[in-house]
C-alpha cells in the first residue's frame, strides 16, 4: 500500500512562498483558539491565502502523488460506491479507479492515512491515492451517492405522507428540520444530478406503477431511476413549494421557477405542471447563464456563416429570424446575440413567454395571457418605449407578425422566432399566416434555421466505417466526391455508454438577396424556394450536418436523425 509521508503543510507552503510568516502564524492562531479540526491546507484556502489548485500542486509536487481533473475522469459508479457514504464523507475521498486489487481513490488530504487504511479494508484492495479538489470530491459524492442515500431514508421514514415544510397540525417548520426532510434531501439530490450530468430537463412521469424520472442530455431522455408510488406525491408537492405554485391545484397546468443553488453556480430552474391520469407529470428545465448566454463566435457558425450573420444583425433595422423546432437552440442564440449587440447607446427590449433568463441591461417584458398581455399587445406599446432593438419571442399570429415588420420597416431591429423546419418554410408560414409579400420582403432581412448535433465522446472515439447508404448520403450531401475518415462513439463511462458527449449547432442562412425578393413576390412554394437555394448554392442544415460529420466530430447517423425530415428506411 502506498502511504504518503508526514509533513507539515505550513511550513511547506511558507518554504514555496505561496504565504508570509505572519499569515502562517495567523492561521495557526485561529486554528488553535477556535479548535478548528479542518486541515492547515482548507484553512489557508478558506483564508484567501492559497488557491484550491495550488494547494494540489503544492502536495502533488511534495509527496509525488499525481493530482486528477475529476471532470475528465471516467468512472465506474461500482467503483465509486465499493466505499460507504459515511467514510466517504468524513474524509472527503472517493474511488474512481479499479484495477484487479489496486484502487486509485482521490483524496482531498492524502495524508490522511486512516482514511488510506479505511478505503483498504473496506475493499480489501491495495489504495493509491491521488489529489484532487474538495469540491469536485464532494460534487461525485453527491452525484453517485445522494439520490440513493435519500430514497432509502424516505422509505424508512415514519411520516410518508407529510407534507415537507408543514408539521401534523399544518403549521410551518422551521427552515432546519425542513432541510432535513427525506423528501426535501431527495428531491435536491434529483436537481444535483441533473446538474452534475449537464442535462437540460428533468422529467417527472407518473406511471401506474411508480414514477419514472428521466434525464434529457444532449437532447436525448435516459431514465434516471424509478421511485416507489407512495412518495409520488410528496415529491411532486415538495417541487411545487419549491416553484411557489398552488400545491392544493392538481386538476389545471402550472408555470413556476426555482433559484437552484450547486457550489458557486445558480441555476435557474422553469416548472411545469400538468395534469396526467396517473398524477401531475412535472418538467423542470435547467437555465444555466454559462451556456444560454454564450459568445456569438461559439455558437457553431462555419466562418462563411458567421460573418453573414455578424453582417446581418449590425444592421440598423429589418427583421432576423431564427428558426427550427423546440429544443434547437433558438433561444441561446437570440439571448448571444442580444448580449452581443448590448451597450449603454442602444434601448433594448424583449417580450418573451416565459422570460428563460434575466439579461442585464436589457428590457424583458413577460407575457401574460391572464391579463391580456399578449406579444402583438407588449409589443404595441413597446414601439413607443423609443426601441433600438426588438426581440418577440415568437411569431404565432397574424397580428404578431404585421406589428413587427412594421416595427422593422419604421427604423428598429427585430428579432424572433419561429417553428419551421427550415429557411424556405418560414417564408412559406409568414405568407400562409397572412402577411403581405411586399412587408416581408421590405423587412426581412435574413433567416436562419438551426439543429443542434450531438458531439462524439472523446474518450471513447473510433473510427467508423459507414454504410453503404451513409456513403450515398454523404456524397449526395457534401462538396466533396472523396470519402474522409469517419468516427463514432464505443460508449463509455464518460458519456453513460451513449458514444456522444455534448452539442454543437448547424446552421442553414438564407439572406433575402434582390433575387430572393423578386421570387418571394411570386408567392412561390416551399420546394420552389429550396429549388432557388440549391442553384444558388446556399448551404442547407444537411450539408453543414454532413461537413461536421466529415470534421470528425459528429456521425452521419446524428446528422440524419437530427436534420433530414422523415425516415430514410435504414
């Protein structure tokens, strides 16, 4: 067994000059007189004296034990949970690697040799510790031990049927006892893992048999887990305290949010509720500002593409129009390019439904059907707010659509939404909607349709040799009559055995050339306008699909899933 030396932490933190004398001894003082049983080393961090990372360094470099990035570590939830809870706990480890009988367990002090000799007899392997840092330990413990700890306390909890927050007599607990519920700790636990998986939406489902929680990454559901039947209702109740909804209303839908809090990030969560035959079915989409709000030179653009939308959003007026269906990314774009386009000469103003993100220093005006404000009635009354730049959440009616070409042709920038699959067939539903040829010709300024790819898992890449009807496709798609090395997901650890891990976006642009205009007022067909795109050699969603395929980054059967209408039989 590999057991770390003795040393002591202050003295070699003083000897790197990473801390003054007089910042040792002050530590030590405080340590002393407030018997503080932390280590020296989560003292001085705590203090602001040293950094997590140098800390690592600092042992790493000392005892010559390797130091982990546990974000780019594969592991084997057997592996992580061959340890109790409790021992993991107490001394801040986890195993994240099994190797016949020698286990690497990453440790915040490693040397900790009771918590080395504890993990060794325990699983009676030979221990390598390695360093990592107190937040991602704790983070992993959390993450594959949480939900399991919590249901089995929920089960063995004698008062099932109370509401989490109310005694017996439906008096309100104080907060402490309340965060010590089961329920409450189970359904923190949920909301952890998501955010722990990077996932865009819990799902909540009764069944008839139990309710089935499941996970949307990367765009695709995987079950989470299923809990008993019996503690359906304290969960979907303890959500609906957390989102200040109506917990006594089961019979109608219901919209709330929740300020979610993991380490240092806040994540923002929107609920929703809706009746089912089982019970309410309950879906909370995550809100991370790290990744709707994201620079405009990384929202996937091919170079070709981002300078014609770099080009087209700094025009002064017209309108812009983002399309595609739920879930592509539409919002993430248009809240990039606000946050792009913000600065202290321009008054920008929103009315979205819901509000997905709080945008400093723009104006975001909520619709609310309940009181009559509705886009085409926000958006009335923002035009005499002296608006630079618009943005309507979505397009859905005729009246929407008239009041914001006119607000682009009268001196405003507009941007909006809507749900068509491509560039072509959001000029075809502008048209169909009602809206006169000459308006849109006047004030559309360009379109963009956007998918959303799945990226292949890096540490589980290989290559792929396609088939033959991906061959055809990709040559009938691409500008290259050469087929490129092709790869493909194995399934890992890393990526839950998917073989993707993370997205990327594609994008078709169609900018309204004086050709395109002379077309549109025609009043052509949606096969026309694709006919006018393929001369005009206009990329399409499938062909810059097919160049991330042939970049090695994504497969030719994502590209297909995700961009080609219909089936293709294979």
């Amino acid at each position: 067994m590999l057991r770390p030396r003795k040393m002591r932490m202050g003295d070699l933190a003083l000897e790197a000059g990473l801390i003054t004398k007089e910042q040792l001894q002050h530590v030590l003082t405080v340590q002393k007189e407030a018997k503080i049983k932390k280590p020296l080393g989560s003292i001085l961090i705590d203090y602001g004296f040293i950094s997590e990372l140098q800390l690592i360094k600092l042992l790493g470099k000392h005892l010559d034990i390797p130091h982990m990035n546990l974000s780019r570590v594969e592991i084997d939830p057997e592996v992580a949970t061959s340890i109790p809870l409790e021992l993991a706990r107490r001394y801040r480890v986890i195993p994240i690697k099994k190797e016949g009988k020698r286990l690497t367990l990453a440790m915040v002090d490693p040397m900790n040799i009771e918590a080395i000799d504890s993990a060794a007899l325990f699983t009676g392997c030979d221990v390598r510790p390695v360093i990592a840092g107190e937040a991602s330990i704790c983070n992993l413990i959390e993450q594959y031990f949480g939900i399991k700890e919590s249901l089995e306390k929920v089960k063995e909890s004698e008062n099932l049927y109370h509401l989490p927050g109310m005694g017996s007599d439906n008096i309100p607990r104080q907060k402490d006892s309340v965060e010590e519920e089961p329920i409450v700790r189970l359904v923190n636990s949920i909301i952890l893992r998501a955010v722990m998986e990077e996932a865009s939406d819990i799902h909540l489902e009764p069944q008839g048999d139990g309710l089935r929680v499941r996970l949307r990454m990367d765009g695709i559901l995987q079950e989470l887990y299923s809990p008993p039947k019996n503690i359906q209702p304290q969960i979907i109740s303890r959500i609906k305290i957390m989102a200040s909804m109506d917990i006594s209303e089961k019979r109608l839908p219901q919209d709330g949010r929740i300020l979610f809090t993991s380490g240092d990030k806040k994540i923002n969560l929107r609920v929703s509720t809706l009746p089912t035959i089982f019970g309410e079915k309950v879906v909370l989409r995550l809100l991370n500002r790290e990744k709707i709000v994201v620079p405009l030179d990384k929202l996937g653009f091919n170079p070709m593409n981002f300078k014609v939308f770099e080009n087209m959003i700094k025009a002064n007026s017209g309108m812009i129009l983002v399309c595609g269906p739920t879930g592509c990314g539409k919002s993430t774009t248009l809240y990039s390019t606000l946050n792009y386009l913000n600065s202290k000469e321009k008054n920008i103003v929103t009315v979205e439904d819901p509000v997905e993100y709080h945008l400093k220093g723009i104006n975001q005006v909520q619709v609310n059907l309940k009181t009559g404000l509705t886009f085409s009635r926000a958006l009335r009354t923002i035009l005499r707010q002296d608006p630079n730049i618009i943005m309507v959440g979505e397009i859905r009616d005729l009246e929407t659509a008239q009041i914001a070409t006119r607000a682009a042709l009268t001196g405003h920038l507009v941007f909006s939404t809507l749900h068509t699959n491509d560039a072509a067939r959001a000029i075809s539903r502008l048209l169909d909607m009602g809206v006169e040829d000459y308006l849109l010709v006047s004030s559309v300024v360009g379109i963009v349709a956007q998918r959303l790819v799945r990226l292949i898992c890096p540490h589980c890449k290989e290559e792929h040799r396609p088939l033959e009807e991906e061959k055809k496709l990709f040559l009938l798609y691409s500008d290259s009559d050469i087929l490129p090395e092709f790869f493909k997901g194995k399934g890992c650890s890393s990526c839950n055995n998917i073989g993707y891990k993370g997205r990327t976006a594609v994008q078709e642009i169609l900018f309204l050339t004086e050709e395109l205009k002379k077309l549109i007022l025609e009043r052509p067909t949606p096969d026309e306008i694709l006919q006018f795109i393929r001369i005009n050699k206009i990329n399409t969603l499938q062909q810059e699909g097919m160049k991330r395929a042939a970049e090695g980054i994504t497969s030719i059967s994502e590209v297909v899933r995700v961009t080609f209408q219909g089936s293709l039989g294979w």
